[in-house]
C-alpha cells in the first residue's frame, strides 16, 4: 500500500480513481488492428497473460493520471500506444457510474457502440496499478467490454454523542489518520480535551484583559489555534523530536508551553499591579519591584506571540525533557547536585536536596535569630555547620539514579521479591554486575556512617573554637592563597606536565609513565609519584581547603547579619546561606577541578576590581559559580566554532557546504549572539547540514539523549531455532565485535573513576567526552555524572573496519607530530622535543588533545586466522580429522556416563553388528583423502583398521581413567569410540552436503558442526539418541577442541606425537580455554567473566566476502590513547545529525555532514550517535564506576571506613597489646619478639628474607642453627596452631633480630645439639589462621586497612637498608578486595617440630624454594621481606 493522502481532498480524488475501473475494449482494439492490418499476417488479438509480447497483442492498462490506455506490440519488441478519447467512453462512463459499486461485471450493462470486431477467443489482460486481471469477455459485434474494480467497502465510525445516540463518520482508514491523530486510550482523549479547554479558556482571559491589540491580536489567535490543533494532528516530523515517525509526546508541546507562558503573563501582571513589595537589592540590581515584573510580563509575551517560529526552528524541547532539564540545572546550579540520567531521577536527586536544604534551614535561621556573644560562635551555628559539611559530603558521594540503592533496600526489606525475580533470570548465564554495584553501594554506606559522624564532630569543634572569628582578617586570604596554590598546581601544571603535547610547545610529556618507553605493554600499569602526589593534593582540596573556605565565609557572614539585623532579611538571609553553603561544599567535593579558577575570580572581582558590589564573600562565590560555569560553556563553543569554520582547515563535503562558507561571514555578530544564548540556556550550537552556519538547537541535559538506543547483542539466546540454522543472524562483523566493546565497559566500571582521580585521563567534569583508540577498539567515553568517589558515563563502539571517513579521522588521532619539521612553506627543523612551529599551530587549531598516549586497561587482544589457508589442502583436512576422532576419544573416557554408555542394551545392540568380520561403514563422505584410518580394501571405515590406528590412544586414555575398563579391540569401548567417531565424521559430511572434496563445503560444514548443528540423517546413527549427552557432551566438544589442536600443529607439528602430551594438551585446554560459537551466550558470558583465552570460528558473510576466520581472544593488557574531545563539538554535531535525519530527512547516505573533518573528528563523532542516526556498534548502559573498585587507589587510600574495619581492628590491636605484655611479664621481651606466641628462645631461626638459599651451607647460617625448647610462656588456654597442627600449643618464634656473627647469640643459650638444618619453606608455612600474628598480606593502614593490611607495631628502624619495604600498593598481583577470611592472614612462624616430624636435614640454604611458592604472587613478596 502507498502512503496515505496528505489531505482529505487526496483521499477523495484518489478513490474516485481506483473505482473508475472501465475499459472500452473496441475502440483501442480497433485503432491496433488500423495499424497492424497493413502488415500481411499481423493478427491483433488480446494478450492471454502479463508475459504475452507476441506481435498484435494489446495490453490495458491506467497511466499514473488514472487515464485508460492500451499498448500493441508490434515486430521486434516495438509497439503502439492507444491515444486519448476512445470511442464509447461516454457511454461507458455512465455505465461505470452505475455500477461503481458493484462486486461484479454484468454483460448487460455494456454500451453499444460502432465498429466490428471478432474477438472470440481468450480473456483479455489488465493491468491495473501494478495487478493483472483476467477479464471473463464475450463481446459480441458493435458490444463494448467495460470492466470493473471490486468495489471498496465504505467504513464508517460510530461517535457517541449522548447516551443511546451514535453518529457514523464516513471516512476511510487513511483518510481518517491524514486528518487526525489515533489517540491510544482514555486518558489521552481526557488530556486532550482537557489541554484544548485549558489552552481556550486562558487565551479568552489574556484577550480580555487586553494585553493584545491590532494585528497582534489576530497573531495572538493564530497562535491558540495552532495549539488546539497539534492536539487533532501533531505536527509529524517535529523540529524538537528526537524519534522518527508519530511521537505522541511531542503533540502536547505546544499547548503546555503555551498555558505556562499564559500563566506566567498573568502572573507577572497580577504582582506588578500588587501592593509594592520591599525593595530587594542585588548587586546594584532593584529585584520584584513594579517595572521589573512588567519587563519580564512583556518578554514573555513576546516570547507567546514568537510560538509558530520558536516551534519551526525547535527551540523548546518536548515536555519530559524540558522538565527534567529544569529539575537537572535547578539541582546542579542550585544544590550542587549531579546530573540526572531520567526524569525519574531529575526529581529524586532534587526532591533529597530540597530535604537537606530544607532541615539545614531551620538550624540555620534559628543560629542567625538569637545575637551572637562577643568573640564566640553559638552552638547552634557550629551544629548548623557540622550538619552542612556531614550531608554534603553524603550526597556527593551518592548518584542521582536510585535503582541500585532501592534495589539492595529491596534485598533487605523484601527477600522474597529478589529471590522471585532470582528465578525468573536463573535460566540465563548470571551477571556478576549488579551484585558488584549493590556491594559496592553498601560498602559507601557503611563508610558514610562512620564518616559523617566523624566529619560532623571534627567540622562542630573547629567552627565552636572561634578561630574564623578570632582570625577573619588574616584567615580568608590565607585560604584563598593556599587553594589557588594547590589548585593551580594540581588542576594546571601538572597536568599540562603528563599530556602528550604540554601546552602545544613540547613534543613529549614531561612526567611519563612507566609504561610510556614500552612497545607492548606487559602488566597493569604502575602508580608513578607524581599520581600519588595528585590523589593526595587533590584529598586535602577537598577535605581540607575547600570545606575551611566555606566555613569561614558562613562564619563571617552570619556574624556581619547578626551584627546588621536590619540591614539584611533574615529569613531570606538564611535560604541564601543554607543553599550557597550545600552548593558550593558538594562542588568543591564532586568536581574540584574547577574550583581554584572560581575562587581567584571571586577574589579578585570583589575585594579589588568592585569591592562597594559585595554581598558578602559567600553569596559571592555562589554567584561567581554560576557565572563561571556558563562563561566556559561560552569558551567551548567558541572555540568549536572557530575550529570548525576556520578556513585554513574546513573541508567542503557537500556543494552546500561550498556556498555555506562565504554567506556565513556576514552573519558572525548573529553567530556570537546566538553562542551567548547557548551558553546561558546550555543549549548545543550545531552546524546546519554540517556546514559553517550555525543556529542554536534546543536545551538538553546533560544525558544528551532523551531515549535509551541500547545496542542489544542477537545471539542463541534471542532469536528463533529456524534463524539460527537456516540464516544464521547476527553473523556480521559488527554484531559478533561489540562484546568486546561490552568488556571494555565492565572494565572501565572497575577502574575508571580511580583513574580519574590518578589524573591519568587529565582535567575532566561533568559531560566531558573522550575517545579511546587503539589498534582495533575505537570507542567514545561519555562522562554524564561526576560526583565525589563516582563516575557515570556511556560508551559508544564503533565500527572495527569503518569507513573511509573514519579511518581517516582514525589516523589523524593516532599519528605523531613529532617529526614535522615545517615552519610555514619552509623545513628548518626544531629544537629537540620541541614541536615545529607548524605542528604546534595546527594543534592549536584542534577540538581535541591528546592527554594520554599510553592507557593501560584491561581486554582481548584479537587474532584471527583465514579458515581457508589453513585447511587449504587434503594432508591439514587429515590432520583435522584426526584431532577430531582423537578428541571424540578423549571426551568418551572422560565423561562420567561412561559405564552407563557402556551397559545400555540399545547401543550395544546397535553396535554389535560392527564387530562382525568384513564389516566397513562405505559411507560416501569417508575418504582415503582425509580419513588416516580408511580401509581401502573394504572401501570404507572398519572396526580393524580403527584400532590399527588409534587403539593404543584409547587405551592409554582409558588408563587414565580412575576406574578400570576392558580395553581390547573387541571391547564395549573401542566399539562405543568407533561408532561415535564414525557418526562424527558421518555428521560432518552431511553438513557439507557430501561435498567434502571442495574447500568452501568442508568449512561450511565444520562451522555448522562447531555451533552444534548436528543432522542425524542415516537410520546407522539413530542409536545416539539414547543419550543426547552423546552428542552434547562428547561429539560437540570434539571438534571444537580438534579445532584447536590444529591450530596449535603449525606451531609445533610434532608435539602431540605422544599420547601423554596430547592428552596433557587437552586437559589444559579443557580447563583454561573456553572453545564456543560466538552465538552462544556462553560465549558473552566467558568474556564478562574474564576468561584468560577463548577460541571461536567465525563465518564472516559481507556484501563482498564469504569467508571463515578462527578467532582467538587472550586476556592481556591493552595500550589506549586518550583523546579530549571539546563537549561542545560533540554536542553540536550531535544535535545537527538529529535535526537533518529527523527533521529534514535527509536520507543520504553520503550526505556531507558526516565527511571527514579531522578537525573536529565530524565522522567519529556522528557515527557514534544513538541509532538510527548513527551506526555504533555498541552503546553502552549508563555505567556507575566507583573509586572503591579501583584496587590502586585503594591500596593507596585505604578501604572504607566502617563499623565493622574499626571493630576488627581494635580486636587486633588489643590482641597484640595482650601478647606482648604477656610476653614482656614472663621473659622480658618485647612485643614484637612475642607476636608469634612468646618471648625467648635462641637465634638460630632466622627471617626467610635474611637467610637466601645457597648452594653450600656456611657457618653464618649453620651457627645456632639447631631449634630450641620453648620457655614457659603465659597460662594460656589452648589455641590454634598456626602451623596448622591443631594441638593447641602455642606457635613457635619467628626470631628477631638475625644474627650477624657465627656461634651462638650473646643473648641465648648455646645449642645442646649440633647445628641442625631448618625445614624448607613449604606450602604449609605460609598458611596462617589466627588474627594475633603481626605478619599480615596486604597494602594500607589506619582505621580502613582491614583485609591484607600489614600490621604496625615493628621496631623502629627494623628494616635493613638494603633492602627496601616492601609497597603492596604497587603490586599488581595482589588482590586487595579480597575477604577477610583470606585478606588477614599473618605470616607463619617457622615450626620447630620439623626435625621430630623426619623432615631431612640440612641447612637452609640447601633447601631451594619450591616452584610453585616461586611463582605464587602472593608468596613472593613475602620472601623478599624483611622485617
């Protein structure tokens, strides 16, 4: 069906033409045979059928004016066109306006008319708009044939309009949709009428009070009218849609924006033409006064009367976004909140600020009420600030999306919801994810608990000790100077110092990471100093600088309006302190970045430059805020705008864009007002059609999209069995690759916020945006919620092989610029690691900066391999298939159903007939080519030849069975292994269509078998049904893992020759490699779990390529680059995508917004929008990272602070405080000679660190080398071993200091026995089960260092200086979120009862370490630590 009239008059003409359906047969008969009957032989008769191009025969048919026509061939394909005006078509319209109608043809109702024609034999043709007819004709002579559609039914709709009275509508479907909009419910037809009676009734009231007149009132008119009726018929497509087709939302645009407007004019007057209220004075500005409430009447009325052009140019956005872009810039700007990621949110995250600001009000008001004595502070107002600070810091390390937080409520309060929904998604593979975040969210409460209670003790004492009043003079510049200072070092200098470029001039970075010299990169990456200098300055910003500056502000200020009660309206006063204050303590906590600029311009501009305009510092700093956020709105798109039209550097790519450039130069001072209503309304400035003019969309938050077009990956899981096996969807490239870009994305949740925070991606803030780039992932990372200790963001993938466009821009971002030697048209050269003075103007002509080139982050590398190449000829088929039985074999004695396989009658009885002498399997698909145990002389596959080739591998897979089996050649099992792998080879075949010879069929075939498309055909094979495990568990497995011995054969082809090897080889293959299809969801679950390796074959079917690759994945660390990319680009080049494919329909596929402009990276950036506007491969969810996961920044910060840390660790250090005062009682020693279970005893076993194995023993470690009796210690009751002996004695001393000189210690006794060697650090010492120890695994202190934290308490100077102590926060090999159960474990003492035991003796040094203790990361640490 076309598309519907556009109108009902097209509706009517257009059915009025499909029901006049008449032809009048003879006169178009006639005017052929006049031209044809010259010819000797042309016969003119009707064509039988659509395909009749036979010489005379005429076809009828409607031209695109619904004019009838016919059309005779004539020779040789060429033909006649009956004209215009045939005979008898007055006749026949009268008879077609009679019967129009009608269902069928009546014969009586054809006109006379003149002329002969003996038309006798077959039914003529009709084409009727693309439908072909067969008419049943008789037409006798001087009789015309008329014929006639079907009549169309004629719809009518019942309307209720009082009860019992209906009316019908006459209208078609069609033409009813072309004239209304189709409402979806009654709640719509009630918000409908009621919108349109509200939208009458206040146009009726502003036109009565007459704030219209002349020609403004009929515009006025215009303007209600338009907004009654988008409520019948929406305006489709709208210039403020983000969707394409009918969007029901945007219908009720008009008619809300034009009943608050309404209201606000009514409004507005109705305070003008009030009493007068106080004069308020701001800033020299007279507010709510009687000319200012009528100045904002007459905009707004202006702005009413403005609607019809507001709307074309879609200025005002639909109503949910709108609403939640207030409720987002009222919170963000007002509270210091974060950014809103639904409207859902929006209102949360402003309804629990307006709840902090309203409790904060009232201590507030009450402390600024009551005088305030000489010199102090009141204890109300310190309570106030306490409170402030503590529920400031709460909500910035809270999100604004309550999903987690309500669903861990949920957990707790409602078991029974979670488990219900628990075995609703058991059936898919679990995601660890969402019990990582509700973990990780508990982990931040329990720390708030403890912290807030802190933070409100330690802020209520400082503000009640009077030191901002004591010192006010001298403090706040203090202050200001130290957070310019720290600010200017962390959030400039150093990193301007870690950038690739700094400030243009240099060609590589100052401070370089580690990983900056490495080709590859081998492990994660390392925490330089200069990072942990960042985090540090960056924490006593933070907690420190910034909460003083706003505490001493509060103070001072509420000590001037207690001082000025009449000067100042109290309550107002208060509301102003309460919101300045919770604003400016959460964006100095969430975004500090931002905050030493705010702060010198707030200084600067009322306490030197305007110092009689000052409010007091607070309300200062408040407004400096606000104005400096939108005077950097205005700074990016500024400078996107000159990046962009800059014409050095602008790439046409379109014609328009060629006429576009000139014509824009005139208009620049409309361009510069236009950025600076952008920037005040944070609206995007988009390029229009991607050209050099610019106009102003409309207001969005910071989310940017306004509908959620999360990529979902097509795989098993998802889609039908039939697709799977007939069409195989989701096969592209595209499809299959966006795992890895989810991967990326879990593995950004884990450490991008403390990578932030390690200033390893530099400055960043709110809606900033980064492109990742290696050598095959390019991804744009969107940051949308910034808050303190969280990061919400969304990544976008794109396309592995993209386009032309984006390999260029690809290449751009990549490239160095170190070797350009050009200063403009000559080549003198530069200094050394100093950039050309080309190079460094070109970079400053960029909407991006390189700010990392080597970001370390954790994925899949990707190798594939051609299938083709390497099963190109017969010998590699060979080999396959003979990894493929092996395998089978493999699988069959492993597999627990063995004996049940084994003792089933059906598969014996099957089976029994192949042990039969002569007996061969001659099936077609076998081959002396590919099968190595084919018998040539019974011309197939016999149970003899089997054995002669792979009875010696059963068997010895059988001897490593634990339980025994008979292994002949006539066995049960060599019978069950011969009838599987001939039923897998059999399975093979017939995948391949029995065409196993050709290349293409065979690997057609084994990509079928390898996703377990497994067709049993022949009546011999039927017995696998028994057990399906049959094939599940063993055949399936087997030729993914044959797949993978093959591969590894061109490594090393003679590896596998022993069967020892080759089953080691498959066992550890089972157990660390994951060989699936790709479709599998076991595949996407794999990679999620962060499996090390996993093997696929890939069927790779392009409009130029049908071709299969094996594709293996190995974990490893990736090397990224991190390109900043100006948000303002990014926004504006979003925006204009949305506005040309949706508004102007621009369906070009070449269309030259999306040409390369390597600029702005134009391509990489509108690729990269929601779908369908762009094409990404992957968009991500918004992703919450919090810095909690980072383990870095953890082993550097310390775990959270909670009830249960504090707990643990007073156990633990009242624990020790008891042992050593047990021990110093008993044998006067010191605590830590007691930590491992008491005080004396000799020398002669010394630290592990102090004693390295040698190859000869020496006298330094042979002397007092035997163990000694322990002393009587303190009566203790029984206790656990730490050796893990479980007799309950004590554990033995770990001795310390060692002894440096030979012979026995002054301090102990001498040996009674001669030297006796040490036992040799074994597994078993490093194992330890009690708290007391003071040996622990771990990397932090304090309060937080629970789990894996080194005890403190060693003596002073115990560590030798050649040797360092050991920093566990830059290992990467230890597990720092490990549980307590495994984190705080100490470190063993050695046993003494080694020698009772009969461990060999020796001395230490004759004991090398074991290998596996060696390569434990977590034991090797220890080995070289000394304490």
């Amino acid at each position: 069906m076309g598309s519907p009239p556009s109108s009902l008059q097209e509706a009517q003409r257009g059915r009025a033409a499909s029901h006049s359906r008449a032809l009048t047969l003879p006169s178009a008969l006639h005017f052929a045979s006049s031209l044809l009957l010259t010819r000797a032989g042309a016969t003119v008769h009707e064509a039988c059928t659509f395909d009749d191009t036979s010489e005379g025969a005429v076809h009828y048919f409607y031209d695109e004016s619904g004019v009838r026509r016919s059309y005779t061939f004539g020779l040789a394909g060429g033909g006649y066109e009956n004209p215009v005006g045939q005979q008898g078509e007055q006749a026949a319209n009268g008879a077609w306006d009679r019967h129009s109608h009608s269902s069928s043809f009546h014969s009586t109702d054809v006109p006379e008319a003149a002329g002969s024609l003996n038309l006798l034999q077959p039914r003529p043709v009709v084409l009727q708009g693309m439908q072909v007819r067969r008419v049943p004709l008789e037409i006798p002579e001087e009789q015309t044939l008329m014929e006639e559609a079907p009549p169309r039914a004629q719809h009518s709709y019942k309307y209720w309009l009082l009860p019992g009275r209906w009316t019908s509508v006459r209208y078609e479907r069609l033409a009813l949709l072309a004239l209304l909009d189709r409402t979806r419910g009654l709640v719509e037809n009630i918000l409908g009428v009621g919108l349109s009676s509200l939208v009458a009734f206040l146009g009726y009231l502003l036109l009565l009070k007459g704030f219209f007149t002349d020609i403004w009132v009929f515009q006025f008119c215009l303007v209600i009218a338009s907004c009654q009726y988008s409520l019948l018929k929406s305006v489709q497509p709208d210039a403020a849609s983000p969707m394409h087709g009918h969007n029901w939302v945007i219908a009720y645009s008009r008619p809300v924006y034009f009943c608050i407007c309404c209201l606000l004019i009514w409004l507005l007057d109705a305070l003008g033409s009030a009493q007068p209220f106080p004069p308020v004075s701001l800033y020299g500005l007279t507010l709510f006064s009687a000319s200012f409430f009528f100045c904002a009447r007459d905009v707004a009325t202006v702005f009413t009367l403005c609607f019809p052009f507001v709307f074309l140019l879609g200025l005002l956005p639909q109503v949910n976004t709108c609403l939640m872009y207030l409720l987002e810039q009222i919170d963000m700007h007002g509270f210091g909140g974060t950014a809103a990621t639904s409207p859902l949110t929006a209102v949360f995250s402003l309804s629990r600020s307006l709840l902090a600001a309203a409790l904060l009000y009232g201590f507030c008001l009450g402390a600024i009420k009551t005088p305030w004595p000489e010199q102090h502070v009141p204890v109300l107002f310190s309570v106030f600030c306490g409170l402030l600070v503590a529920l400031s810091y709460h909500l910035s390390r809270q999100s604004s999306d309550p999903t987690v937080l309500w669903s861990l409520i949920r957990s707790k309060l409602f078991p029974e919801l979670e488990e219900r929904s628990l075995e609703t998604a058991r059936a898919e593979p679990p995601d660890p994810l969402p019990d990582k975040m509700r973990q990780s969210v508990r982990e931040v409460l329990h720390s708030d608990l403890v912290m807030c209670v802190v933070i409100a003790v330690l802020t209520f004492a400082i503000s009640a000790s009077t030191v901002f009043i004591a010192l006010k003079s001298v403090l706040g510049f203090v202050l200001y100077a130290l957070a310019g200072a720290v600010g200017f070092f962390t959030h400039y200098l150093l990193p301007q110092l870690r950038k690739q470029l700094p400030w243009f001039c240099l060609s590589q970075p100052v401070l370089k990471p580690l990983e900056y010299s490495q080709y590859e990169v081998r492990g994660a990456a390392q925490v330089m100093w200069f990072e942990k200098l960042s985090a540090g300055l960056q924490c006593m910003e933070k907690y420190l600088i910034y909460p003083a500056v706003v505490l001493n502000a509060l103070t001072v200020d509420a000590h001037t309006v207690v001082s000025h009660p009449d000067k100042f309206c109290l309550y107002c006063r208060a509301l102003l302190m309460t919101v300045a204050g919770l604003k400016l303590l959460r964006s100095a906590f969430c975004c500090p970045p931002q905050q030493y600029l705010t702060l010198a311009f707030t200084v600067l501009l009322f306490h030197f430059d305007y110092p009689r305009l000052s409010q007091g510092f607070l309300l200062d700093y408040f407004l400096m805020s606000l104005l400096c956020s939108k005077l950097w709105d205005l700074l990016y798109k500024l400078r996107f705008v000159l990046t962009y039209i800059a014409p050095w550097q602008i790439t046409w790519g379109s014609a328009f864009h060629a006429f576009a450039q000139p014509f824009a130069v005139p208009h620049s001072a409309m361009l510069f007002v236009q950025a600076l209503l952008s920037a005040l309304f944070s609206t995007p400035l988009n390029p229009l059609l991607g050209s050099a003019v610019f106009i102003m969309s409309y207001a969005r938050p910071l989310k940017f999209w306004e509908r959620d077009y999360n990529t979902k990956r097509v795989d098993h899981s998802n889609t039908r069995l039939v697709t799977q096996l007939d069409r195989n969807p989701g096969a592209d490239d595209n499809n299959l690759n966006s795992i890895f870009y989810e991967h990326l994305t879990r593995s950004l949740q884990h450490t991008l916020c403390g990578d932030l925070v390690l200033g390893r991606w530099g400055n960043y803030g709110p809606g900033d945006c980064f492109v990742l780039a290696s050598d095959y992932l390019n991804a744009l990372v969107h940051l949308i919620e910034v808050g303190n200790g969280l990061v919400t963001f969304q990544l976008r993938g794109l396309e592995f092989r993209g386009t032309y466009c984006q390999q260029r821009e690809v290449e751009a971002i990549t490239e160095g610029v170190e070797e350009d030697e050009g200063c403009c048209c000559c080549e003198p050269g530069h200094l050394p690691r100093v950039l050309s003075f080309n190079a460094a103007f070109g970079q400053r002509w960029l909407a991006w900066e390189v700010t990392a080139s080597k970001y370390v982050l954790e994925g899949y590398s990707i190798s594939d391999n051609n299938a083709a190449s390497m099963l190109q000829v017969f010998d590699l088929r060979k080999i396959l298939i003979t990894y493929y039985v092996k395998s089978i074999i493999y699988y069959v004695s492993r597999s627990p159903k063995l004996e049940a396989w084994l003792s089933h009658e059906g598969i014996a009885t099957a089976l029994r007939p192949v042990r039969a002498p002569g007996y061969a399997d001659s099936d077609p698909t076998f081959s002396l080519s590919v099968d190595e145990d084919y018998d040539l002389r019974l011309s197939g596959l016999s149970l003899p030849s089997f054995c002669a080739v792979h009875l010696e591998w059963i068997q010895y897979c059988a001897s490593r069975r634990g339980q025994p089996v008979d292994q002949d050649w006539n066995s049960p099992l060599v019978t069950l292994c011969f009838g599987l792998c001939v039923l897998g080879r059999r399975a093979l075949g017939t995948a391949s269509h029995s065409m196993s010879a050709s290349l293409e069929p065979f690997l057609y075939g084994l990509h079928a078998l390898f996703k377990g498309d497994f067709r049993i055909t022949s009546p011999r094979d039927e017995w696998v049904f028994a057990d399906m495990d049959l094939l599940h568990r063993v055949v399936a497995p087997g030729v993914r893992m044959a797949l993978k011995l093959h591969q590894d054969h061109f490594t090393s082809p003679d590896e596998y020759e022993e069967p020892a090897a080759l089953y080691d080889a498959i066992a550890a293959n089972e157990e660390r490699l994951v060989i699936s299809h790709e479709g599998d969801p076991a595949w996407r679950s794999a990679i999620l779990s962060n499996t090390p390796s996993l093997l696929a074959l890939r069927h790779v079917l392009d409009d130029a390529s049908d071709e299969y690759k094996i594709i293996m994945l190995n974990r490893r660390h990736l090397s990224f680059r991190v390109i900043k990319v100006n948000r303002e680009c990014v926004r504006g080049l979003w925006a204009g995508q949305q506005q040309e494919l949706v508004f102007l329909r621009n369906r070009n596929p070449e269309r030259g917004s999306i040409q390369n402009a390597k600029q702005a990276l134009r391509n990489m950036i509108n690729s990269s929008c929601d779908q369908p506007l762009g094409y990404p491969i992957y968009v991500s969810p918004l992703t919450t990272s919090l810095a909690g996961s980072h383990p870095q920044l953890r082993a550097l910060w310390g775990g959270p602070v909670s009830l249960g840390a504090i707990a643990r660790w007073l156990l633990h250090s009242w624990e020790r405080l008891h042992k050593g005062c047990g021990a110093g009682c008993n044998s006067g020693g010191n605590v830590d000679d007691s930590d491992c279970g008491g005080g004396g005893g000799g020398s002669g076993l010394t630290s592990l660190a102090s004693n390295p194995p040698l190859a000869q023993p020496t006298p330094e470690n042979t002397a007092g080398g035997g163990d000694q009796p322990l002393p009587p210690g303190p009566a203790w009751g029984p206790r656990p071993s730490l050796s893990g002996s479980g007799d309950g004695r004590p554990p033995p001393l770990l001795q310390w200091p060692p002894p440096r000189l030979p012979g026995p210690s002054p301090a102990s006794p001498a040996p009674t026995e001669g030297p006796r060697p040490s036992r040799p650090p074994g597994p078993g010492l490093l194992s330890s089960e009690g708290p007391s120890g003071k040996w622990s695994l771990g990397g932090r202190k304090g309060l937080g260092g629970s789990e894996g934290e080194p005890a403190s308490g060693s003596p002073k100077g115990s560590t030798p200086k050649s040797q360092a102590p050991l920093d566990l926060s830059l290992s990467p090999d230890i597990n720092t979120d490990a549980s307590p159960s495994r984190a705080a474990q100490d470190f063993p003492c050695l046993d003494g009862s080694a020698a009772e035991s009969g461990t060999p003796t020796g001395a230490l040094g004759d004991w090398p370490a074991p290998a596996e203790e060696r390569e434990s990361p977590a034991a090797q640490p220890l080995l070289e630590h000394q304490y």
